[in-house]
C-alpha cells in the first residue's frame, strides 16, 4: 500500500480533531500520522493526515473530509510537490564511554543535543520521515530510552497557498499586481 499525505484546513475550535478521527474510524481507515496546529490565522488549523491505502481510498478519504462542517479545503500534498518534515526528541542511554559517540553520530544527522544527564543524552532531529528513522535506527544500538515523533508536517511547495474559502494572501498579491497592471 502506497503512502499519501492529506492537508485540511479546518476551524479551531473543540471537537474538530474529534469529528476527523470519527470519520476515519466509522470508516476503518487507519492514520499513520496527525498532526494539527494553528496557521497564520487563529480561527483556522492545519491538519496534516497521512494514511496508507490505494488511489481510490485516499480519493474517497478525501471527499468524506471534504463533506465534514469544519473543514474549509483539503488538498493531496503529493512527493513530488511538497516539503515534509518531522521532529523527533530521542533519549539515549550514555554513560561517558557511549556520550562522544551519541554526540558525534547526532552531528553527522545535523541533529542537536537538547538536554544532558548523567546516564543519558536527548537528541533532536528535524527532517523528513527518512532521515528520522535513519537516526533512530544508528542510535538504536546505544539503548533508546524514551521517544517522541511528533508526526508528520507538510507545505507544497512554491507561492501556491491553501485557503479556507477566501483567497490566499500570496493569491491576494497576485491579483492586486494585475489590477495596477504591474
């Protein structure tokens, strides 16, 4: 089964995540990755939902959203077209003798050490999906204590800009410069 990444702005309000992840359920489709944050305006979040199915269940996954109250738009950020991202908090056993090479080995994946303790080292990576698992599975060895990914996150590329039903502030400007006839 293939990997697809959806993007919905829906409004900010209680019970939202809740009406989603009920339509994926009702529907026995499983969510590989949520995650939800506020966007530039307020009123609005973003939702980032990537699922694992065929062609045709990503469409009908899509359009059972697309029917919700609280959703203003969703879109298919496709591979091809989208910046992925992904951070992830990873504790790692290190006594003294393991602590140079958990530092250097996090350099390596332009990762950063975010807390220190006597037995332990906690590392933050930001990249996509792959590079994540990459880390985690070199560090794997050393004993990973504790783990936290936060989910995938995801922007197509370019000025191209989702909108709840309004235009777009980079769509705005784009129209304001044809009106001056710039």
């Amino acid at each position: 089964m293939d990997r697809f990444v959806l993007s919905a702005l829906v409004q900010n309000h209680a019970g939202v995540l809740s009406r989603v992840s009920g339509l994926f359920s009702r529907r026995d489709f499983n969510i590989d990755s949520l995650t939800v944050g506020e966007t530039e305006d307020p009123s609005i979040s973003r939702m980032t939902i990537a699922v694992r199915g065929d062609e045709h269940t990503v469409e009908q996954i899509q359009r059972q959203l697309e029917k919700l109250e609280d959703v203003y738009s969703v879109r298919r950020v496709r591979p091809e077209s989208g910046v992925f991202r992904e951070l992830a908090l990873i504790k790692v056993s290190a006594r003294s003798a393991k602590r140079a090479d958990v530092i250097n080995i996090a350099k390596v994946f332009r990762a950063r050490v975010v807390d220190v303790s006597s037995d332990s080292l906690t590392v933050e990576v930001t990249g996509d999906t792959g590079k994540v698992d990459g880390l985690i599975g070199v560090l794997r060895p050393y004993g990973i204590a504790e783990l936290a990914r936060t989910g995938l996150s995801a922007l197509e590329r370019g000025a191209q800009a989702m909108s709840a039903g309004q235009a777009s502030f980079l769509d705005r400007a784009d129209v304001e410069e044809e009106e001056l006839g710039a």
